[in-house]
C-alpha cells in the first residue's frame, strides 16, 4: 500500500476527483427519464397493442381476401391482452433505455423515439416469427406484414412517449 502511494505520488497520479454535482444531477435527469419511461410504457404497451390490433384487423383483408373477422370485439379483446406481451420489450426495456441514454443536456427528438420504436417493435416481432416458424418454411406476405404491424405499433409507442415526455423533458 505504502510502495502504490509513494508510486503515485512520484509519477503525479492524485486521487481521482470526488464526484461533482453535475455528475450527480446527470445520473439522476438520466434515471427520472427511466423511470417516467418505464411508468408511461405501462400504459403504452395495451395501447401500442391495440393500435397494431387494429392494423391488423384493416390489414388482414388486403393479405388474404376473405378473411375478415365475424367478432371484432373479441378479436380485439385477445389482441390487445396478447399484443400487449408482444409490445412489452419495445415499450417497457427498449424505448426507457433509450430515454436513459440520451445526454442530460441535450433535448430528445420525438423523432428518434419514434425511429427506435420502430426498429424495437420491427426486432421484437421478428424475433416473435422467427420462433415461431419451422427452418425450411419460407417467411411470405403475412409474416413480413406482422412484423411491419410491430413496427408500426413501436413507431406508435414512441411518438406517444415522445408526447407525454414533451412537457416533462421538453422535446421538441
């Protein structure tokens, strides 16, 4: 211990300087952003599923004909429960760690959030099919559609975390 500081002392290595309070309130903007992130996806997430459930529903009958559902208020019933487990990534991790990452000093762009909730929402939902379907089966016209749907639904969930976010962080 004596030989380190005696070490230090000759080569000029001082202490570390304690941490200054700007640092602190940086740590702390960029935890208040999380955090408000994380409570507003709460309430995003039925709602980012709703919005892809209702894409869906007006999207189904252009990919295939005839397919139009006989119980929209079921079908947007288990939309809205289910997508909300498919919105979840986007709008509970992907989206706040966003918000937490952006430098303190700077604004957040309603845009960004909206681009990285598209590609969040686009990700999750590839994922989602890629799990789903066999190796040799070829990815087609609903499944590019699903994941489209996701990210729409991400894009969706950004623009509305950019809009409760606006008067709270002032974005732009």
């Amino acid at each position: 211990m004596l030989n380190r500081a005696m070490g230090d002392a000759i080569l000029g290595h001082d202490d570390p300087p304690p941490p200054s309070a700007d640092t602190k309130s940086q740590v702390a903007s960029r935890l208040t952003r999380w955090l408000t992130a994380v409570l507003i996806g709460l309430v995003l997430a039925p709602g980012s599923a709703l919005f892809g459930t209702i894409l869906l529903l007006l999207i189904a009958p252009i990919v295939r004909p005839g397919s139009l559902p006989q119980q929209w208020s079921l079908i947007l019933l288990l939309g809205v429960a289910g997508g909300s487990l498919y919105a979840a990534p986007t709008t509970l991790i992907g989206l706040p760690l966003v918000c937490a990452a952006a430098n303190p000093r700077k604004t957040l762009r309603r845009r960004r959030l909206i681009a990285w909730g598209f590609a969040l929402g686009a990700l999750s939902m590839a994922a989602i099919v890629a799990a789903t379907r066999e190796v040799s089966e070829a990815m087609g016209a609903p499944a590019i559609m699903i994941i489209l749907i996701g990210g729409t639904s991400g894009a969706f969930a950004g623009f509305a975390l950019g809009s409760f976010l606006k008067d709270r962080i002032h974005l732009p």
